[in-house]
C-alpha cells in the first residue's frame, strides 16, 4: 500500500510544482495550456501537459483534495497501474474530446487536473454506485446531477464559466469504461443505478450525433 499511495505524492508533487511554474511564469503556462488551434497545429504535448497547470491556489487545491478522497477507493480496489491508467487515460481523453467539441474554436483553451479526476471519481462510483456517498449524496444520484450539470453546460455554454465542462465529461467516460472492462459483473449487477446515472450521457450522444 506504502507504494501506492507514492505513486499518488509523486502526481501531487509533480502538479503542485507545474502549476506554481504556471503561476509565476505565463510563458510557461501559455507554451503548456490545452489550446485546440496549437494541438490542430501538432503540439501534441498540451493534451496531457495541461493536466498539470491551474488558474490559481483554489483551483489547485480542489482538484486535489478531490484526488485524495478517491483515489484510495481505486487503488483499493483496482491497484496501482489501473489508478495510473485511468488518471492518465481520462486526462488524454478529456482533451481529445475538448479537441473534438470546440474544433471550429482555434482559441479555445483549458487548463486542470479535473477531466483526470473526473475519471477516477467515477471509476469508484461505478465500482459502488450505492455505498459510495460523494458530497452527501449516493454516487450514482451525485453522478446524475454532475453528467445532467456538465452536458447542459457543454450545450450551452456561459460567459465567465471557464469550467472545462468537455474534459469532465470525457474524463468521466474514461473512468467508466475501464471499470465496465475491469468488473462487469459489477456494472450488471448495479445496472439500474448506472442506468439512471447515464441518462444525460445517453442526451449528450444523440445531440452530438445529429451534429
């Protein structure tokens, strides 16, 4: 377990030190932000490396608090290369998606961990989706909310709300699938409330199909 949770510091260390680059050099911060125009242009590196930039101290620290909380559920349960491969995959996949969305937007940019944190905490909800409660709530309501929150946002989209609501959404997917790949027996058995869970998932694809 000792290295496990290692390999957790060694992402909280990494981030916390390549955000406060990011705070006290925006050269750096600009070479390294999700922007679609620069990754249209190959500059590949951005899809992964703004994972690990943040608009300030709040953001920062949220998005970690929130690592902290679940990232012991996933570890736990699925160990230390699953962990590693949802943080990392739901944070590639996440800008990929943002990529896919704001196409036409060469200006767009987003920056934070949270599409990859987005991915683990609902590795663990789909992982328990009745027994894991998130912000007071059962997982699998939390999670409803959150999808329903996020596909609206990403539709309709508002002025001052620098929110990354693509990334979450594919981070969230990522997350997902790994654990429909990993234990799905898990998933049959909880179908009902995963079910309820995707709806706005569900919303999303079709909106996106008729594009």
């Amino acid at each position: 377990t000792k290295l496990m949770n290692i390999t957790f510091i060694i992402i909280l260390v990494a981030t916390i030190a390549i955000s406060y680059q990011g705070f006290n050099n925006a050269s750096f911060f600009n070479r390294y932000k999700f922007n679609v125009g620069a990754v249209q242009k190959g500059d590949y590196v951005r899809l992964l490396s703004s994972g690990f930039l943040h608009a300030d101290w709040q953001h920062l620290i949220f998005n970690m608090i929130s690592l902290y909380f679940f990232q012991d559920v996933i570890i736990g349960s699925m160990g230390n290369l699953l962990f590693l491969l949802i943080y990392f995959g739901s944070m590639l996949l996440g800008s990929i998606f943002s990529l896919r969305i704001y196409k036409h937007q060469p200006y767009y940019s987003a920056i934070g961990a949270s599409g990859a944190v987005s991915g683990i905490i609902f590795a663990a909800i789909a992982l328990y989706p009745k027994t894991l409660s998130v912000n007071f709530l059962p997982g699998w309501l939390f999670g409803a909310l959150y999808f329903g929150y996020s596909v609206f946002m990403m539709f309709n989209p508002q002025k001052g709300d620098n929110l990354g609501h693509t990334a979450h959404l594919g981070g969230a997917l990522f997350g997902l699938a790994v654990v429909v790949v990993y234990a799905p027996e898990i998933v049959i058995q909880h179908a009902f409330y995963l079910g309820v869970m995707a709806l706005p998932l569900g919303y999303m694809g079709v909106r996106l199909l008729k594009k």
